[in-house]
C-alpha cells in the first residue's frame, strides 16, 4: 500500500517523451494514441479530478518533497497541473494506457480550449465569463471529449472548428 492507503499499480507507470528533439522528429512523430476521442463521462471526471488534485482540495494530492535517502533521480514539483495530472494517472490506472494518456491530453488542453471558445461567436454561448470564472456548458465538455485535435504547426491544441462544429447549434446549458 502507498501512504495515502491504495493499491500499487498493477503495471508500472511509464513516461512518453512527447517533444522531439529536432524539427525532423517533429514532423513525423505519431500522436494519435494520445488523442482518441473519450467518453464524456469521463472527460467530466477527469477535468473536475484535475481541478481538486491542482487547487489542493483533493486529500492525498500534495506531491511530497524526494528524500535523500532515495539517491539520485527526480522528483516533480508540488504545483498544480503536477497534482491534477498525478491525480488523473492513480485514478485511472485501471483503463486501457491509451484511453488513460487520451484523457490526460485533453484535460491538459482543456484550458487552451476554453480561452479561444469564449474569444469564438460560434461558441461563446457555451464559455462565458461570470464573476471571475468561466461559466461551461456541458454540452463544451462533452465536445472536448469527443473533438478532434489540431496538430498543424507542430502544435496540440483541442481544434475549435471540430467543437464549433460537434456543438453545433446546440442551445448552452
């Protein structure tokens, strides 16, 4: 058992080196297991995982200091998207690694999404600013779920287009 009382993971956590090292590398690497649509349900989990686990709310969240004792090696910071995302890997160690790496992709670029769909017409019915948030249609979360990503430039990002047009004329609640 880990200090906060849960059950090892039955199979190591492993890391992907996403960035690549020279452009050449860039142009050709594959992403698209990282990117599959997700169920909704779980998308809403994991973006309200991530919130709890990053702002500290969630118990067991605080990543701790490495001991010395351990050696060499690394260790992550204890800052929120470190929590949120350590959060989302020892809650969802039982799904499939490519369905557990695709949520993580889309709860990382959640943010990026919600800043350009409440600059877009299409869909800033659906992300609004109140008080000093945002106010998200479900309807949102369950397009950011299942939309495509844009990976033009070298980039990630959810692709607005895709949810403008998952979204569709589809009222904001």
């Amino acid at each position: 058992m880990d200090p906060d009382g849960r059950k090892p993971p039955d199979r190591p956590i492993q890391a992907y080196r996403l960035e690549a090292s020279t452009p050449a590398e860039a142009g050709s690497m594959d992403v698209s297991r990282f990117i599959q649509p997700v169920p909704p349900d779980l998308m809403k989990f994991g973006i309200r995982l991530f919130e709890a686990a990053g702002s500290g709310q969630m118990p067991g969240s605080h990543i701790p200091r490495p001991d010395p004792e351990m050696g060499s090696g690394f260790a992550l910071t204890n800052i929120p998207i470190n929590r949120g995302m350590m959060a989302i890997v020892r809650e969802t160690r039982h799904l499939p690694e490519d369905q557990q790496h695709s949520l993580m992709c889309r709860v990382m670029h959640f943010g990026q999404a919600l800043e350009e769909a409440a600059a877009d017409p299409r869909l800033s019915a659906h992300v609004r600013p109140e008080g000093d948030g945002l106010m998200v249609s479900e309807e949102f979360v369950e397009a950011c779920a299942m939309c495509a990503f844009d990976t033009s430039n070298n980039n990630l990002r959810l692709s607005i287009d895709s949810l403008a047009e998952i979204i569709g004329e589809a009222p904001a609640t």
